[in-house]
C-alpha cells in the first residue's frame, strides 16, 4: 500500500468564496493530492480544506495552498467567532496509511521549513510536532490570538520554532503538527444564549478534566452572528474513547435542562468509518456494530 | 466491476452450533463466494448467512446450503419464536452490483428449479420474483407456518410455483426471491411485557399503513425466553425512507411512554454504508454526512 497522509489545514476566511476557490486550486494541483471536502463559515470567518496524498505531494500542495493564503488574506482586517492566529491558522497532518506518527512528525517539519524559509512566516510546531511541552496544545500557542502576538510581539516564550523573529505583518504566525484523527464537531443550539452555551463547553471541559467522560473533547461557545445562535465548537481528540454522539447526547440533555433545543450537528471535514460505527452503535444501544457488518466494505 | 449478488438464507436452526456451521461450510465451498456474515438466535431458533459473490457462483453455493440444511434440519422437530415454513425458511437474492433486479429474478428461477429438481422441495417465488400478486409478501406465503402446511396440504391456492405437490415431510417448503436491499434489525426491551411489545409492533404497522411514517417497515413482536425478555423484530424494506433511527427511537419513545427502557438494538446481517450514514445523520440532526465524508473511502 503506499504511504498516505491527510493535511486539514485551516484558513482564517470563510466569507469571500473567490478567495477560498484559489486557495483550494493551489492545493490541488498536485496531480496525486485529492481535495476531499473544503468548508467555509461565515461567522468562524475561516475555512477548513481536507486533502490527502503521498507524503511528498502534500508537502508540495501544502506550500502551494500557503503561498497563495498569505498573498491573499490580511488579518489585521479580519473579524471572526473562532481564535486564530495566522491567515493560514493551522496545518495538521494526520498518518493515514503506510505511515508512521514519526514520518509524519518528519514530513511536518518538512513543511515548516519551507514555509518559513520562503513565506517569511514564523512557524511554531504543535501536538506530536511540539520541542516544547507547553506548544503541544493548539490553544496555548494560539492563546490571545493574532492581535496579542500583533501587540507584544514573539517575546517571552512565544519566539517561534522556525523562522522569522517577528510576525509576517498581514499573515500573522502559522503553527504545523502532526497530529492523530480528531472529529471536528459541532453542536448548534436553538438559541442565541451563549451563556448557556459556554457553561455547557465549560461543563464539559470539566468532566473531562474529572475522568468522568468526554476524554479528550475540546468545547469551547462560538456565537455564530448571521444566524443569531449559540453553538458548542468541539474538537474529539480521542475517537476510540469518545464519540459525536457521546458529545451530541451530552450537549442536548444540558441544553434541554436549560429548556433550549438543539437545532442540528455539523461535521467539519471528515471521520473515520470507525468513529461513525460508534457514534451509531450509542445512538441505538446497537453493539458490535463493526466494519465487517457495512456491506460496501466487500464490494471493492 | 463483476457482477455481484448477495444472499442472505434463514435457516430453521438457532440451537445447535455444528449444524449451522455445516450448513456454512457448504456455502462457503465455492471459491468466489465469500460468507460476510452469520448469526443464530436460540430463541428465534435461526440462523441467517449473509453472503457475496458472482451469480453463477452464488447459485450453486446456496444450492449447497440447501441441501445440507435439508438433510440436517429436522421442522417437525423445531420449536422457535419466528415464523418458518422450512428447514431453509426463506432464501432472498439481493443485486449488489453491476446487476439488475431483472437478472436477479432470473438467478432467483434458477436457484428455485435446481432445488425443486433435485432436493425434492416445493418452491415458492416471493418479493420481485413472484408470480402471483398474495405471494409478493413473505407474511402472506408464511401464513399458518410449517404446521398448517403440514395439516392442510399445499392446496387451496397454496400450491407451490415449482417441484413436488406434497411438502418435504421434514424440510417443509421453501421461498426464494429476487429483492431490494432491506435491513433486519431489532430492538430489545428491559421487560417482558409482550402485550407491551406487540402494541409496540401494530402500532408501527398502523403508522406504517396509514403513511405516517416508518414507511415499508415490517414489525413483529417476539418473546425471547432464553433471557425472558420482549423483542421489536423489524424488517426495514426502505432503507431509503425509514432508517435504523427512526425505528430505534419509535420503539424507545413508546416503550419509555409505557415505562418500559430499551435493552439494546440488534443489526442481523449487514447494511449499506448509505442506510448507517442515514441513522447516524438523524440520531444526531447531522445533515450532510455522506459516503463523501468518510475518510476511508478515499483511502482504498
């Protein structure tokens, strides 16, 4: 089988579709690279691009779609619900086939190098790709987001690992990783009450925190201004453990307490064949729900 | 592609584990055939094998199946909580790919004449392959079961589309068809308040019937006795309407309405990737989730 990896990476626009398109095209002119899906929120002001490829081809394709984000995005005009740091906010890269967590840690650093060899853009490294403890999280590198980076600049303990000492003026800082699968998922409530979203993110960071459930789910409230509700933003970071429906069921029996409805889920990119054999095996109280029992899984 | 069919036979035998695997070793004997899948249920007392493969391959492996199922199964002897009318109750022919149903209800003719021929047993044609519009549902051909076949005769338009004029004195009958892809599935109550199941079932059926909702699914209620508790036994023949959810939850709605909690479901055989996507989708209000979004189809 041949060595496969995904690259998820995020961009800090999702309202000017022209802009999206270029960046995707750029990604996707590498012959051996598939662009699987590509997302733009309005309210996040960001969009996130799936694709995946042969180590070095996405490597290349990376750079392409990169490149072409930090000619066109300015993020001291940016205005947006989700954090972020640089106009191409995050690059993970996930092992997919063939390939181990320390090729793709290789591959990252790889991609790093380009980028801060030739975009001028400070790179920190994050999750599996991280040289220092406190950089494994994306939110502590991200903490304050561009503008605290912008004010302060790359001092104390924020000096980046590869690159520039300071940050690129429009496309901010960029931070790579490789990283595991995680479920980008998100749980809309019928509501515009961010109070009450944010004590149910908080509630679940908490009982996660406890050991009580929710292992590795990251929740934080986004306020999602053109629709005028609340949403719960999460980020499952450990499918075996945790599934969309753990989180769906969680986020609905809190919100119902509070006598709000969920309006509707929303899967950012993709999931693993697995992780939605488990979510539907909790849905229904249905075990052994396996890949042997998908029919599809014996017609290719 | 290769043309593809799946057969999915019921076999009157639930209880004795060698028998059944007899009956599977003799599908599995030709080469291009692959058995995906089987279960028995003691309390149904039968088996169901999923299996794949071209149609040629596919005919003489179930007429394998067959014959060792009749020289094995004994119906005079067999108690169970599942209607049956055969030793190999009931054998579904599915086109899978590159196929039509119309060369599917060929297969099904072919696989009734080498059976009616050679093994001594009136057939019945059911589903797509019937030749008579009351034969079309297996609820209809199955009227009364083995023992009011066996007390009547197979007379009073009852009589069979191929072979013998009297029944297999220890193998009954069997039907065989050509149909769509249909999902068995059912769901378990922490009770065993059969009045409470049955009402569970016929209201299904009225709803169902009255189109309303659960379109094409079929409802029963069974007792299990090996663990003394009450079973919904769907057959859901439109996996494109009604999905695995919508039966989850009806059942789960009704019985709680009753003060009665849902055990656990139970998937018999295997489903399309479509139909789980589709549960998954409204057990979590999640639009959008297609075969697109799962990573590994992009992998293979």
């Amino acid at each position: 089988m041949a060595k496969l990896v995904q690259c998820i990476p995020n961009f800090s626009e999702g309202r000017r579709v022209d802009v999206v398109r270029r960046i995707v095209d750029s990604i996707a002119s590498e012959a051996e690279v598939k662009v699987v899906d590509y997302s733009m929120d309005v309210d996040h002001n960001r969009a996130v691009v799936t694709f995946v490829g042969p180590p070095q081809d996405v490597r290349r394709s990376i750079f392409a779609g990169t490149k072409a984000a930090v000619e066109l995005i300015d993020l001291n005009k940016h205005k947006g619900g989700h954090p972020r740091v640089g106009s191409v906010d995050v690059i993970p890269i996930v092992p997919l086939q063939d390939i181990s967590m320390a090729e793709a840690v290789a591959l990252s650093r790889e991609i790093g190098k380009d980028i801060a060899d030739n975009l001028q853009l400070p790179v920190y490294f994050y999750e599996q790709s991280a040289t220092m403890r406190h950089r494994t999280n994306l939110a502590d590198v991200r903490k304050g987001g561009f503008e605290a980076l912008r004010e302060n600049g790359l001092i104390d303990g924020r000096e980046p690992d590869l690159g520039p000492s300071k940050m690129h003026p429009t496309a901010g800082v960029t931070v790579v990783g490789a990283r595991g699968p995680l479920i980008a998922f998100n749980v809309n409530l019928a509501s515009n009450d961010m109070k009450a979203a944010r004590a149910i993110a908080k509630k679940m960071r908490d009982i996660r925190d406890s050991g009580g459930g929710l292992q590795g789910v990251k929740a934080i409230a986004v306020y999602l201004k053109s629709r005028d509700i609340a949403q719960v933003s999460t980020n499952i970071t450990l499918p075996h453990q945790a599934s969309m429906y753990e989180v769906y069921s969680f986020v609905e029996r809190e919100a119902n307490a509070m006598g709000i409805e969920v309006l509707e889920s929303e899967l950012i990119g993709t999931i693993r064949e697995e992780s939605l054999l488990k979510a539907a095996s909790e849905a229904m109280k249905l075990p052994n729900l396996t890949t042997k029992r998908v029919l599809d899984n014996w017609m290719r």
